[in-house]
C-alpha cells in the first residue's frame, strides 16, 4: 500500500499541465529537475621569478591584455558566461533537477551499513589481480567516505554463480539472510558488485526487509556529495538515470501485483509506466544538450590555451592516490587543499606552474579512477575526461604504498584504453609511484617510474625535469641560442613570447645572446618581425 500511496500521489503533478519553465526544463512534475559555473583566473608572467596560480574551472571566457611589465605583459585570463544562450540551461533549473532528481532511499541522511562481498570463485568474473578480502577494504572505505554512514557489520561469501539472481547458491544465500536479520539496527545493505538487476534488487530487499544498495549507487551517492559545479552536477544527472528507471521497474512491478500498474492516465492512452519513461527519456535529452553546450566551452578553452601555447599536463590516477597533492607541491598553489578521501575532486581544474627552464605548463587535475566501474558512470563523465586527450602530456600517480597498487594500474590503463587515448600520449606518460614515504626503503622494480613523495615533496626536481623534457618533445619546442640588439625590443618580445633560460650580455656590442626555448609558430613570427625573412 505504501507503494501504491507514492505513485498515486504522483498523478495529480503528472496530469497538471506543463507551464513555459517546465517545458524549458523538459522534465515537468515528478522528473523536474545541476552550481553556476565558477568564474577562473589564471596570471601568467613570463619572465618573472615567481609565478602566482589559481584554479580556474572550465567555462567560456575572453582574453585581455594589460599594461606591459617587466619587458612582457601579463595575460589575465577571465570567464565570461554566454548570456545569449537562451537554450542553455539556467542555474536554477540545474539545481532544482540536481536536489529533485536524488533518489530518495540513498539521500536520506544516516545509514547503518552490512556489506556483503561475493567472493567468486572462478570463471570470467574472478578477479585475478586482488582478492576478496582487499575488495572488501575498499567497500568499507566508500561507505565510511559518506557522512553519516557506517559500517556495523560485514561479511565476505563465496560464489560459483554470480550471475544468477541471487548472486549465491540457495545454501549461502539462506545463510546470509539469517545473518542480515539477526544483526540488530541495520537500515541498508551494500551488495558489492558493479550493478544489481532491478530484479535481484528486488528480491534481496524483499528477503531482508531493508534497501540494497550496489556500487554504481553508492559510488554515484558519494559524487554526488562532492558535486560543487555545473558541470559536475549535470553529468551525475546523467549517470543517475539508469537508477531512477530502475527504481521505476521495481515500482510498477509492485503496483502490477496491487493491480494498478497497467492503467491509463487521465485518457492519453499512456500507462503511468509509459509516461515515467517518457519524461525520463526528456529529462536524459534535457541534460544530454546542456553537456554538449558546456563540452564546446570547453573545447573554446582549450583553443585558447593553444592560441597561448600553454603546455597541457594531466595528472591521473586512481582515486585518493595523491594527485592533489602532487599539483600543490609541483606549482606552489595554496589555494589547493588535498583530502584524505575517495573523489575528492570531481571537477577538471587548471594549475599553473614552473619548469626548471621557466617554461609555464598547465597541470590539469582530473577525476579519480576506480575498479569495477558500469560503463554508463564512465560515459556521463566523458565530457570531463576528455580534456586527458587533448594534454600534451600525461602522468600517472600511483599509490605505491596501497596494497592493490598493481590492480589500480591495470584498472587505470583499462580506463585509458576505453577513452581511446592516442598512443602518442600513452607512450610518453610519465609513471609516478607516490607516498615512498609510507614505504620503508623503498626500492622501484619498475626502471622508468619516477618515485617520489608528493606530500613531503621528494623527488619532484627530477620529476620536473623528466616533464619539461617531456615536454619539449611534444610540442616540437625548440632550444635556441639567439644574438638579439639590446637597443630593439627583440628581449622584450622574447620574454613574452618565449622561455628564456639564459642572457649572456656583451655591452661593448649592445648584443645579448639570449637561450629560449620557443615554439616552431613564435619563432616564425620572430623571424618575420625582426630578420624580415
């Protein structure tokens, strides 16, 4: 009857007719339904002995130039919303689809957690480079990540069929429902394996009498904790669809035993399942367009950092492997806080930082990685991680100290391979193992990864000079000794326009010889404005 009071109480929205900002939202009622985009800026001086960075995240913006300094300017990049877009989605409606869209039985506060952790035993589900047991310590960890949720009991029971509905055979599993009910205040049960069929959700929630959670949700609940932008909020939007249709099966199927599913609607000739599927279905196109219009902001910021040939370096990795903290130690910027959390960072931000030459990069700080992702939660992310194919470089932080570290670096390069990354990216990545400082006497098996220690910051001159090489090579930059006439802006120009390294001056001459390192495209603008040819 409970169900059937909560679909009833849908119709009278449902029937009401759509006003112009619910047609605008194109899920009207039920399925109404991510915060305004942050404006950045990023300083860039050239030339200058230090280098003041800030975040930026990633929406439109416009270039403008100040006064010159120091024989340079200074480039201040600054967001600017596209007012005009009259079909973009507003900020209210993006929050109002984000808190209405929250499926109620995971959002609802506190949660006394059993877990349980299908230990397969053998055939194409095995998991072969971890075990039970450590899967179990990470289940445990995204659970304890959630405010007010807690672990009060768990357990780990082997499996031979994990496909069949109930996971386990009918002993273990008669097994596991006893336990469940014998363990005093439990309100959840986390099953955890990659995604749960409405079916067996079901069924589990009927024999043990409370909600059954998989990992796609939790994993889904805990990005949406940390969703502060836009951006963030509307792909979660996305990725929660194949919930809510989920939870619909399981309600109509209730409703079907009461007898009232199949009915029509106030005369349409639509069942009430019908017409949840089909505002659904606006909703996911709603959304759908809303990314598409941010991904070509996007991509104007990223033609705008290559107008401004900016090196591009994505910092990757599984969650909680210290990237944060790397991009803190590597550009100085104490604007980042690091937290001791899994995906903590959910939105792309933008570091800037210096090499050993001078030269300005951009260290992209992307979204953690995790094992045993459904492709749908990978694919509502696509927007966000596609800025990791347009870099100029990559590098992989591991967690050298994490006893999964081997399995995180296959589940990463899986990731990797499924984004389709060129191979010109994959072969130069740069592989970092991290947290050395947890590792007594660390000794690396692997001759090309770098070892280091973000956080006690050891090992990042070499890092750095492994990147700007690196780099260089990339971006097809050039290192160039150049003889400039002090009395000409020629210096000037090239501390703008260039990475000086050195200037050895004659004053009998009034000549420099000046090192740069500069790009194949400034070189030729140098060439034409100051040799003619």
């Amino acid at each position: 009857m409970a169900t059937l009071r909560r679909i009833h109480s849908w119709l009278p929205r449902l029937q009401r007719p759509c006003t112009q900002s619910c047609q605008r939202a194109a899920a009207c009622s039920l399925l109404h339904g991510p915060p305004a985009v942050s404006t950045f800026k990023l300083q860039r001086l050239r030339g200058a002995p230090t280098l003041q960075s800030r975040a930026f995240s990633l929406s439109a913006f416009r270039l403008k130039r100040t006064d010159a300094f120091d024989g340079g300017q200074q480039t201040v990049f600054t967001s600017e919303e596209d007012d005009e877009d009259e079909d973009f989605i507003e900020d209210s409606e993006v929050e109002e689809l984000f808190q209405q869209q929250a499926p109620a039985d995971i959002a609802g506060g506190q949660h006394r957690v059993f877990i349980v952790q299908p230990d397969v035993k053998w055939g194409s589900r095995k998991q072969h480079l971890t075990t039970a047991e450590l899967m179990m310590a990470e289940a445990v960890g995204l659970v304890n990540t959630l405010d007010h949720w807690r672990v009060v009991d768990k357990i780990v029971l082997s499996t031979k069929t994990p496909e069949k509905k109930r996971i386990f055979g009918k002993g273990n599993f008669q097994l596991l429902t006893e336990k469940i009910r014998q363990t005093a205040g439990i309100t959840a049960v986390f099953v955890n394996v990659e995604r749960l069929s409405p079916l067996s959700e079901r069924e589990f929630e009927e024999a043990w009498g409370v909600k059954v959670f998989d990992r796609y949700s939790v994993v889904l609940h805990i990005f949406r904790c940390n969703a502060r932008t836009k951006e963030a909020k509307l792909q979660i939007s996305l990725a929660e669809i194949p919930l809510l249709r989920s939870h619909l099966k399981n309600e109509i199927a209730n409703m079907d035993q009461q007898g009232g599913g199949s009915r029509y609607i106030g005369g349409s000739g639509e069942t009430l399942y019908e017409v949840q599927q089909r505002l659904l279905k606006e909703r996911e196109i709603k959304i759908r367009s809303a990314l598409e219009k941010l991904r070509k902001k996007r991509h104007l910021l990223r033609s705008q950092r290559r107008h401004k040939e900016f090196p591009v370096i994505s910092v990757l990795g599984y969650t909680n492997c210290g990237k944060t903290t790397l991009i803190k130690a590597l550009t100085g910027d104490s604007g980042l806080q690091p937290r001791n959390q899994l995906f903590a960072t959910l939105d792309v931000t933008v570091h800037a930082g210096l090499l050993p030459s001078r030269m300005t990069v951009l260290y992209v700080d992307t979204i953690g990685f995790l094992s045993q992702l459904p492709h749908q939660l990978i694919d509502s992310f696509s927007a966000t991680l596609e800025d990791i194919k347009h870099s100029d470089l990559l590098i992989h932080v591991r967690d050298i100290s994490h006893p999964e570290t081997v399995n995180q670096k296959v589940n990463v390069l899986n990731v990797l391979k499924n984004l389709e990354i060129p191979d010109r990216l994959m072969s130069s990545m740069i592989e970092v193992h991290n947290k050395t400082d947890l590792v007594d006497n660390y000794q690396s098996a692997e001759p090309n990864a770098l070892p280091i220690s973000a956080l006690e910051e050891r090992g990042l001159d070499k890092l750095k000079k492994v990147v700007e090489g690196e780099i260089v090579n990339s971006t097809g930059k050039h290192i160039l000794d150049l003889k400039v006439n002090l009395s000409t802006p020629q210096l000037s120009w090239l501390y703008k326009e260039a990475t000086v390294q050195d200037v050895r001056v004659d004053a009998d001459d009034g000549s420099a010889v000046v090192k740069v390192i500069i790009s194949a495209a400034a070189y030729g603008r140098y060439k034409k404005q100051f040799t003619g040819r």
